[in-house]
C-alpha cells in the first residue's frame, strides 16, 4: 500500500511495500529513496524535493500507519471534502478558479462531517441546490505553504448526481469564475489545465463509472 502527496507537480509516496509503479519510480535518477522514518530522513526528504533535480519521492516503512503518523508531525493537517458531481448524461462539473480547472471542494468546518463538509462546498462553489452524495471516491493529499506554515490537504472526494437544469451560480469570493458540465471524451484538455490530485479524482471517477 502507498499513501501519495503532491508537493505541486511531485508525487511523494509513503509506503510500505514497493508495487510495480513505485518500482517504475524507482528506475529514475531524479527519484529520492529513503528506507527510514526517522525526523532528520523525513526533513531531508522535504528539503531535496523542491529541488528541480528531483521529480518523486519515495520513503518506506514496513508500518505504513507508523510512517504516515511520523510524516504528518511535519504539517499541519487540513481536511477537506469535495464532489465529482455528475449530471443524468454522465457529464462532469468543473469550476475555473485562479487559472485552473478545478473540482468544488473545501475545509470542514468545525461540527460537521466530512459528508456534509462535501455538499455544502459543492452548493457553495456551483450554486447547485439539489445534488446528492453518492459513493466515496478517495482521498487525496497535497502541500502548500501558507504564510510560512507548511500545510497537508487530507481533501475526501465523493461522487455525486445533479441535474444539468439546475442554475449554476460561480462563488466569486473564492475566485470562481466560470463552471461548466463537460463530457467525458471531452475532458482531456482539461485534464493538463489542473492540478494532479484533480487528474486522479477525474481518472478515479472513470474507473468507477466503467466498473458499473
């Protein structure tokens, strides 16, 4: 099993056995490898990989659950819940915000669920009054640094249904600035306009799909 984080365009894998895609990292150079857990491992990690001569990471324990809690120590934990919303003819709903294609998704407030964390940011990002929580998808996880504190996104994605007649209202206080359905054949050029973590919720989405 592996856990990945995204550090921007970078994958970091904590894992606790080495698959056939970690081995495929494993032949490239600009792949970094550790095989401890300890803090000084950790933050060596965390500091080769901003380096452009580094493309992935790689750090394995034989206790995933030991590695992940020793890795998180270095963050501080946001957690967030989102929706692949699809309408009746299997469209899916991307919001444009802050130059990428994006799917609705923000922080849980404190009280709520992450289910109801999910809906609510969907309502609140699209306008959607009336979509409804399907299956969990995944979760995803990336960094990002806010004012000199180094965050970690735990974002918890779940399918959702909506009608493509609802009115679609972009929440331009959060920098939403268009939103539209769009086909799944179609969706390619906006796959390389967004962000990995959303590539792998629209890949995770297809997969589903398929399987049913």
């Amino acid at each position: 099993m592996y856990i990945k984080i995204y550090f921007g365009e970078k994958p970091v894998f904590l894992c606790d056995e080495i698959d056939d895609t970690l081995h495929e990292y494993l032949h490239h150079p600009d792949t970094i490898f550790l095989d401890e857990v300890s803090g000084p491992a950790i933050k060596s990690l965390l500091h080769e990989i901003v380096k452009p001569d580094y493309q992935a990471g790689i750090l394995w324990h034989s206790k995933l659950d030991v590695l992940k809690k020793a890795f998180w120590k270095h963050f501080t934990i946001v957690k967030a819940g989102g929706g692949l919303v699809e309408n009746e003819a299997h469209e899916v709903l991307l919001i444009h915000r802050r130059g990428k294609w994006d799917l609705p998704k923000g922080k849980l407030d404190p009280g709520e669920t992450i289910e109801q964390c999910a809906l609510r940011e969907v309502h609140e990002e699209t306008g959607l009054q009336a979509a409804s929580l399907g299956a969990f998808l995944l979760t995803t996880y990336h960094t990002y640094n806010d004012y000199g504190h180094e965050v970690l996104k735990e974002s918890y994605w779940y399918r959702m249904k909506a009608a493509s007649s609802e009115h679609l209202v972009p929440q331009t206080i959060e920098d939403i600035h268009e939103i539209k359905w769009v086909a799944r054949k179609d969706l390619a050029p906006y796959m390389v306009e967004t962000f990995p973590s959303v590539r792998d919720v629209l890949r995770a989405g297809s997969m589903a799909s398929a399987g049913e």
